[in-house]
C-alpha cells in the first residue's frame, strides 16, 4: 500500500517520500482494519514534519492527524461496529496512508454515508477543539457573545456553526474587509476587521452584556484587542498562533483592573477524550444540515502530497484523497 512516510525533520515539503509499505496483517483482540478516504493536510500536520510539534514520532514514520475511512475488517471482540462504518480515526493515528490498524474503542463511527465525507474528514481537531473552548472554559447562556479572530478559519467557522446551534451569538474578527462576507455568510453574527477600529462597534454591538468569552487563533497584538473588548471577568483562551507571532500582546492594565483569566488549549489531553464521541456526533449532524461547512481549496492525491503541503503554506484547506 501506499503511504507517506516522514525520513527527516525540517522543511515540510521536503523531508518524506511516497512509498509502499506492506498490508497491514489481520486486525487482532479489539482492533479493526480501516480503509482511509480522506485526510486533511493541517497546519499542525506541517509542525509535525517540522519536528516542533509535541507528536513526534520515530523515524521512518507515516505522518497525518486525522481523517475519515471505513472499516475493511474487525478483530476478535470487537463490538458496536460494523464492516462498511464510516469513522473517524483516532488523533494523530498517522493518517497520511491507504489503510491502517487501530484500537475500535479509538474510532468513532458515523455510521454508512451520512454526508459530505470531506467534510467530515475534518472534525476530529477542529470540531473538537471548537466545541471544548465552548464548554471548558465558561459557563455560556443563550444569548451571550463569543469573540474570536482569525474569524473565517476551519475552527472559528467550527465555532460558529456549534455556537449557533446553541443560541450563543458570535463576533468574527478578520483580517481583510473583503473576508467580512465570507464570515457573515457562514452564520457570524457580526464581523469586523481586526484591528483597532472595530473596537468601539463592537463595544455598541454587545453593550451592557459584554463578551465573557474571546478565542484567539492568531496572537501577537491581536491578543491584546481582545482583551481590551472583554467584560471584567472575562477569559481570553488562546489555541494557534496562525498570525505567526508566538508573543502576546496584553495590556497589564487589562489584566489587573478587569481581572482577566488567559488560558490555552492544546487538544490532546486524556480528560477530553470521553467528550470526543458526543461532540462528532453533534458537528456531524451540522454537517448533514449543512449549517456547519469548512471551504476545501483542493484535493490531492497522495503521489501529490507535495502539492498539498505547498497549497496549505500559500493559504486555503486541502485533503488527501486515499481511497473510495
């Protein structure tokens, strides 16, 4: 079969090959054999070739994060699924192959064909992440304000599609003017460029009710103006620094007259694993209603996976397409 196989860490387009690596032999107690469909080509996936990320896995290795396939054969003991599922594989079960073994407690099964498989690819990292910073950090009402930047990424278009669903209202910061449609579009309540302007709209927008919640994927200063549109009280929780500057800029002043709590989220903790099944199935569900969409750009096949990484640096989603 055929897989991508990292051999050195450093430039992600430049440190693995395409290569064919034996079947996997007959799934054992408790595991299935997964045919994969798709996999998306993530930026953590590219922190990964790089060698910077917490994953880092033992050289030669096939990479990739998550995806999408469906079970070709089950091992002894193995309960509550079916040959022909559709499931979601596993975090970081090195994806980026044809087919692979996995424990079947770690999938989780959406059954036949609910929807857009693409998308559903996808909801592993993003749906997760977007649905915990909704329920881990605040308690959140109907009615109140979520703040987030990079405000038409996957997860922050996550965010709003789950927040809808749960009566939260969401603010969508953006770096271009031009962008603020695409946001609107995509179920924000409001959007507005990221920057120091936009401050005093959304001040009017939220009044006496305040923002309890902001969501920074970006860092650098863009920390700061969320910080600075916080209620007292409020929490900033910071998941990637898509901005590029791993600083953070807030003020001290913010901090200590409004006391402001700062988190950060990291996916992979075992606390969160129990939650994973019920959050799939919720986003799935938008899927299949199409209130929950995440754009894809491309998609290449895995001889391709060069291209795909380049595509993913120069900006826009791309999958790989590994199977039927």
């Amino acid at each position: 079969m055929r897989a991508v196989e990292l051999q050195s860490y450093g430039e992600p387009t430049s440190g693995f090959t395409v290569v064919n690596l034996p079947e996997p032999s007959s799934p054992g107690d408790g595991d299935v054999l997964v045919g994969m469909v798709y996999a998306p080509v993530n930026l953590n996936d590219l922190l990964v070739l790089q060698g910077v990320f917490p994953v880092h896995p033992e050289l030669p290795s096939p990479v990739g994060n998550e995806g999408i396939g469906r079970i070709l054969a089950m091992g002894p003991g193995v309960t509550g699924l079916a040959i022909g599922d559709v499931v979601v594989l596993p975090l970081y079960s090195l994806t980026w192959r044809q087919r692979l073994i996995v424990p079947a407690a770690q999938v989780v099964s959406i059954g036949g064909v609910p929807g857009d498989l693409q998308q559903l690819a996808m909801l592993r990292i993003n749906a997760v992440t977007a649905a915990l910073m909704l329920s881990e950090y605040v308690d959140l009402n109907p009615g109140d304000w979520i703040l987030q930047n990079a405000g038409n990424s996957a997860v922050a278009r996550t965010v709003t599609a789950i927040a809808k669903s749960r009566g939260l209202k969401t603010i969508n910061l953006v770096r271009r003017s031009d962008a603020i449609g695409d946001a609107l579009a995509a179920g924000a309540d409001a959007s507005f460029v990221d920057n120091e302007d936009s401050l005093s709209q959304i001040r009017s927008l939220v009044r006496e009710r305040g923002i309890g919640l902001a969501l920074d994927g970006v860092g650098g200063p863009a920390v700061g103006r969320l910080a600075t549109s916080l209620r007292a009280n409020g929490t900033i929780v910071s998941y990637a620094v898509m901005g590029g500057d791993v600083t953070s800029s807030v003020s001290v002043l913010d901090i200590i007259f409004k006391n402001l709590t700062y988190r950060g989220f990291y996916l992979d903790k075992p606390e969160y694993e129990s939650a994973v099944p019920s959050i799939i199935a919720e986003t799935a569900e938008l899927v299949a209603s199409g209130k929950l969409r995440v754009p894809v750009t491309a998609i290449y096949g895995i001889e391709e996976v060069g291209e795909a990484i380049a595509h993913v640096q120069k900006g826009g989603k791309a999958l790989l397409k590994l199977g039927n």
